[in-house]
C-alpha cells in the first residue's frame, strides 16, 4: 500500500499487490479445480481399463464359441473306434465327437480352461489371462429313433483373471450338426 499526500492534504491510498487472505482464497481454489481436474483423470483411466478387460473377455468367448461351432456342424456319426456308433458323446465338462475326414476330437476343461485334444494331442484354446468358472456341454436330437437333427449346447462362466474386480461373461451357445450322415 502505497500513501499519497497531494496538495490538498487529503491521504489517498492506493493498493498495489494483494493482501494474505486474497493469496489464501485464490490458492484453495486452484488447488480443487486441479483435485477435480486429477481425479476425473484417474477415473477415466480405470474406466478405460475395465473396458479394455471386458473387449478381451468378448474376444476370447467369441473366439471359443466359434471354434467350437465350427467343429460340431462339422462332426459325422462315428464309424471308427472315437465314440462307438454315436454323433457325440459328452458329459459334464466334455464333448467327444469324430469329424468329417475321422479324426477324433474332444474338448474339455482342465485348470479353468477349454482344451482340445485331437488325435492325440492336446491344445489350449483359452489364454492364461481368461479361467473358466464352469463349463457344461448338452447334447440333443442324437438318440436312435430321435427325429430331430443333432445339436450341442456349450454352457460356460468365464472370467478374465487379476487383480480387483474382473468382467465375468455368461455365455450359451447351441450349434446343430451340418453332416447328416446317419
């Protein structure tokens, strides 16, 4: 504060910088505009995440089911030794079936994930980052005398692993075999 004696003698003041309290005012605002600023940050970025987790989820189920599809509209009555006379065999957590050109395949679950084996050899088909909660395979339309076409129906719970809540997906899907060779 600057004082000025003019020639009136009449003390005029004038400010010139700004007092404590101002300083004190201005500081707690800029301070919660950058809290808000910050914290709207972060949550975008969780946000995001858990977008990124449930997109990966959908792929690996995607990519699952369609496997599976395309396998089973593919199976033919077994006239090997794969499953004695039958278009499927399943169980629980199980499906066995012979394909087009007679190789023996079956899909099942072993650790939380979906494996293959094909005449032999066995594959996973789930990735590390992905368990499955439950897995269930029906089988309808294959009994002798049955009129209806074969088909499968794959019931499975899978959930992405880590930390924190993680995207769960219930997925059914029911595939009718293509070869009717009875």
């Amino acid at each position: 504060m600057v004082l000025i004696i003019n020639q009136n003698s009449k003390i005029k003041m004038k400010n010139k910088g700004f007092t404590l309290i101002e300083m004190l005012i201005a500081v707690l605002i800029f301070s919660l505009i950058i809290g808000a600023g910050i914290g709207l940050f972060f949550s975008a970025l969780k946000l995001q995440k858990s977008n990124l987790a449930y997109r990966q989820l959908l792929n690996q189920a995607g990519y699952i089911s369609e496997y599976l599809s395309r396998a089973v509209r593919m199976a033919k009555k077994d006239k090997i030794s794969c499953i004695d006379g039958s278009n499927f065999q399943e169980s629980e957590i199980s499906l066995k079936f012979a394909t087009y050109n007679n190789e023996c395949w079956r899909f099942f679950l072993e650790n939380n994930r979906l494996k293959m084996e094909k005449n032999g050899e066995e594959y996973f088909l789930t990735s590390d980052d992905f368990e499955i909660l439950s897995l269930k395979f029906v089988v309808a339309g294959d009994e002798a005398g049955d009129e209806l076409q074969p088909r499968v129906t794959m019931l499975m719970d899978i959930r992405a692993k880590g930390e924190g809540s993680q995207p769960r997906l219930r997925i059914q899907t029911t595939v009718s075999q293509r070869n009717l060779d009875m």
